[in-house]
C-alpha cells in the first residue's frame, strides 16, 4: 500500500488486490494469445498484389491494399506513389508502407 499527496494536497491510497493482480495477469496474457499469426501468402496472391501495386503506380489507379497487423484490420487506399525496391516499402499519400506486409490488394 502506498501513500501520497496528490496534487489537490489531498491523502491518495492505491492499491492492488491480489485477486485484481491474478485478473490483470489472465488479461495480458489472454491479449497475447489473442494476436493474429501473420496468414501464409501462396504465390498467385503475391503475383496478384505485385500486378495490382504496379498498375496503381504505373496507371495512377486507386488500389486498396489490406495490411497485415496482429491486433486489427488496416487497410490502404489510394494510388501508389512510390515503390522502393531496396528498403522493400510502397508509399501512398506520403506514408510509407512494408510491401512484406500486404496480404491483398483489388483494384478499385
């Protein structure tokens, strides 16, 4: 237990339960496992994202691409900017974007 004075100039108490420290543990762990597992891309897919981040670059055609992230749904749309073959990033509307990171792409 731990005691302060806050900045009211009031006595503030804290603290921790050991039956909320146990849920608190069960939570973060339970968020971990949550996570999604990064989904395996076949080859006809890659080609696929590959033809339509190129024709939104070559065309100025607006694309959408889903991006992988293990805790939501992201997507990007708009027209490809910039493709750089070195660092192995896309960029759209001036944000930069890991191209390892697009499990689809359509044309829009």
């Amino acid at each position: 237990m731990k005691n302060k004075l806050d900045a009211n100039g009031l006595w503030q108490t804290k603290f921790l339960l050991p039956e909320h420290k146990e849920a608190l543990i069960r939570d973060s762990h339970h968020v971990e496992n949550w996570r999604g597992n990064r989904p395996e891309i076949d080859p006809q897919e890659r080609e696929l994202i590959m033809r339509v981040l190129m024709e939104s670059l070559g065309q100025q055609t607006v694309a959408q691409f889903r991006l992988y992230d293990p805790y939501e749904e992201c997507a990007v749309i708009g027209i490809v900017e910039r493709v750089d073959p070195y660092t192995r990033t896309f960029m759209v509307d001036g944000e930069r974007f890991k191209m390892a990171d697009i499990i689809g792409a359509t044309a829009v």
